[in-house]
C-alpha cells in the first residue's frame, strides 16, 4: 500500500505543480497585455 501511496502522491504533486505552472504563465502574459498601452506611452514618452 505504500508504494500506491506514493505513486498517488507524487502524481497529485505533479500535477498540483502543472497547474500552477499553466496559470502562472497565463498571469504572465495577462499582466504583459494589461500593462502594454501603459508602457508604450511611456516608452513613446521618455525617447520623444
């Protein structure tokens, strides 16, 4: 039994690990697109 355990264990970190990964990139790119117009501004502002 331990060593189901253990599997099971391991494939629910896995995949807790997965998911968490997918949605921090999902953030990433969120927050990316979010802040794009502001930047170009600034961007556009400080070499204008």
């Amino acid at each position: 039994m331990t060593t189901a355990a253990n599997i099971v264990s391991t494939v629910k970190a896995s995949y807790t690990i997965a998911v968490m990964g997918v949605l921090g990139v999902f953030a990433f790119v969120s927050a990316i697109l979010i802040a794009w117009p502001a930047l170009a501004y600034l961007g556009a502002k400080m070499f204008n």
